[in-house]
C-alpha cells in the first residue's frame, strides 16, 4: 500500500510538472505576438521577402545575396535575374537592396515561364524580378 502511495504521489507531481510546462509551451497569446514580431522584424528586410517567393533560391544576406531564380542558368555568364523597379531595370541586386525601402513594397512577383520573360529579351534569360512599391 505503501508503494502504491508513493506511486500515485509521483505520478501526480509528473502530470502537474508537464502540464504547466505544456501550458505555457503552447500558449496560443504568446506564440502569436511571436510570430507578428517575427514577421515585422522579416518584412523589413528585402532579402528575406524574395526568398519567401516559389522558384526563388538566395544565397547570402544583404545586399552582398546572390538571388537565383530556377538555378543556374547556362545560356549565359550572367546568373542573377533581371530586377525591374517601378519600371526601371536593374541589373545588380546590391543597387536594388540600397534603392529599396522594404516598408515601401507593395508586390514583389517572379517571372520564371518564357511567355513572361519573351518582352524582357535575352538579360530576361535567368528571369525577372518585378518590384512594385508606393511610389509607383
């Protein structure tokens, strides 16, 4: 009897210990004001913006990244995609991160297919980065 005391005891101590630990691990509060400073602290940087587009791989961060769109492309010696800012082409991305104010983006959109990129010629090869921001 003595025994099975001590057992329910213990065991009673474990089922409150995991279940104030379960609480607050899943406190559904905190996990939300988590992820919404996550994503404020995110949507800040352009980077991190790009990369969360399909077919877009990064290398890096900052303005020193390298951006890939469906890889390495081998028609040509130039590998990054082609940005188009408000209309206006750029070619380095580094230029792109320093113009760019990331509070000002309204739509980031990749162009990967060929029917896309047929207007933008042969620098459009690797694709096209198309940023829209407020001041358009």
């Amino acid at each position: 009897m003595k025994q099975f005391l001590l057992l329910l005891s213990l065991l009673a101590f474990l089922f409150s210990c995991s279940t104030s630990s379960r609480s607050e691990l899943y406190d559904p509060d905190k996990l939300q004001a988590e992820r919404d400073l996550e994503d404020t602290e995110q949507s800040l940087d352009l980077t991190i913006r790009i990369k969360k587009n399909a077919g877009v791989r990064v290398q890096g961060n900052g303005a020193t990244a390298k951006i890939y769109i469906r890889g390495i492309n081998s028609f040509s010696n130039l590998q990054s995609p082609l940005f188009i800012v408000d209309g206006r082409q750029m070619t380095e991305y580094s230029d792109v991160y320093h113009f760019i104010d990331p509070n000002d983006i309204v739509r980031i959109e990749v162009l990967k297919r060929t029917d896309q990129l047929a207007s933008y010629g042969f620098r459009g090869v690797n694709g096209v980065i198309k940023i829209t921001t407020k001041h358009n």
